[in-house]
C-alpha cells in the first residue's frame, strides 16, 4: 500500500498529481476546497501561512493513516508562491515572511512531523519538495522567492544527513520542475515591469508554448520519487527527464 501526501492540491501541478496517484492513498493538504473526480482518502484544510496552526495539526496529519510494514510512504512538498515579485528595495517585511512561510516554514514543519512520526516504521519513507530553478539562479524580482527556495533546498540536503547518521532511513529530495503553465505563470506575466525586467522572457514562454503542461510535470515527479534508486541523488531537475 502507498499512502501520498500532497500540499497544495486545489489547483496546478498539486490537482495533476492526484490524477497521478490515484491509484494510491492520497492524503490532500490545502487552503480551500479541491475539485477533483479523484477519490480522496483524507483531506485536510490548512492555511500553510499560519505556522501556529500548522505546527499544532501536523502531527495529527500524518497520525492518521497506519501504514502496515513495507508499505511506503510519501510526502510532496508541492505548494508555493512566487509572491512578492519586486525589487529588494521595495519588499517590506510581510513580504518576506509570507514567502518564508508558505516555501520554507511549512515544507520544514511537515517534514520534521513526516519523521517524528514515521522514523522508527519499517516502510519506506519518502519525501520530496518542489523547489525551482530559482534557488540556483538569482532573478532580479524575485529575492523572496529564490532565497526561499533555496532555503528549503537546504533544509531537504540536511534531512538527507541527519537520515544517514539517525538510521532514520528517511529519503529526501528536491525536485526543479521546470516552467509551468499554471496560474503562478499569469501572475508572472501579470507583474509590473519595473520590479520583474524578465517579464518579456515569461510572456515568450507562453507566447512560444513552451511551457510544461502540469500534467506532463506530475508524470515526471511521480517517475522520480518512485524511482528504485530515488534516495541516491539530492536534487532532481526535469530536463534530465525531457526535452
């Protein structure tokens, strides 16, 4: 038995990954309410901006299912915001924490739930966080976002060492998905020149088709975390997988 759990499922590439596993036991986390003709086998409603809330429902989250020995389990970090789009010198402090909370403190906070709970069961364990190309690549706009991303980027390099030396056998990983056509993509393209000057760029991707269809991106994350050899490589980007 696989149990799956996914952050950010309303809408985007979290909506094309329940159609990807819904073969399996898909424990959806999200703000607002996901429509989806996948059958569901939890949900839960979580505003990932509020840590308070978060760190107090985490554990009940993964608590919920008992997974039997040598089932696996997973858990995609998969919601994000590229939230606020401008200039160092206009971003305020809100600002900052918004993205901090919803890129770096909630993936942290499930994560350390993900093991507290799990780390002593004798399944697999999985996790894997969307990140970006941003967390290796700075962007003028996009300070939040790119520190955020490759903060977290970090914090999954960190849960890799900790595995290793606990005996914890938790798998971690970090997935660059590429150029998505999903909603953050129109909010890009909606954002105001002087603070984003790559916004020509992003309007040709679209202009140009090409963006990645979110269902060919969750396609290839499913390839990557259920791949045999998964816990051998810390980062994963999707052009080793597509042209």
């Amino acid at each position: 038995m696989r149990y799956v759990f996914i952050t950010g499922t309303s809408r985007g590439l979290g909506k094309a990954l329940l159609n990807e596993f819904k073969g399996d036991r898909i424990i959806s986390l999200s703000r607002s309410e996901v429509d989806s003709d996948v059958q569901l086998f939890k949900t839960f409603h979580l505003d990932l901006k509020n840590e308070s809330e978060l760190e107090q429902e985490s554990s009940k989250i993964f608590s919920s299912v008992t997974p039997d020995e040598g089932d696996e389990v997973f858990l995609i970090n998969n919601a994000g915001t590229v939230e606020p789009v401008q200039s160092v010198e206009n971003i305020d402090a809100a600002g900052y924490l918004d993205s901090y909370k919803v890129n770096v403190l909630a993936p942290a906070l499930l994560i350390k739930a993900f093991i507290d709970e799990y780390k002593n069961q004798n399944i697999t364990k999985r996790i894997l966080t969307v990140s970006s190309g941003a967390a290796v690549k700075a962007t003028e706009g996009w300070a939040a976002y790119c520190s955020s991303k490759a903060a977290v980027n970090m914090i999954s390099d960190v849960v890799r060492l900790e595995s290793s030396r606990h005996g914890t056998h938790i798998e971690s990983a970090t997935f660059r998905p590429g150029v998505i056509d999903t909603d953050m993509q129109t909010a890009i393209r909606s954002s105001d020149p002087e603070q984003f000057p790559s916004i020509e760029k992003f309007k040709e991707y679209k202009a140009s088709e090409q963006l990645i269809p979110p269902e060919k991106v969750a396609q290839t994350l499913k390839t990557v975390i259920t791949a045999e050899n998964f816990k051998d490589q810390g980062h994963y980007d999707i052009s080793e997988y597509i042209q």
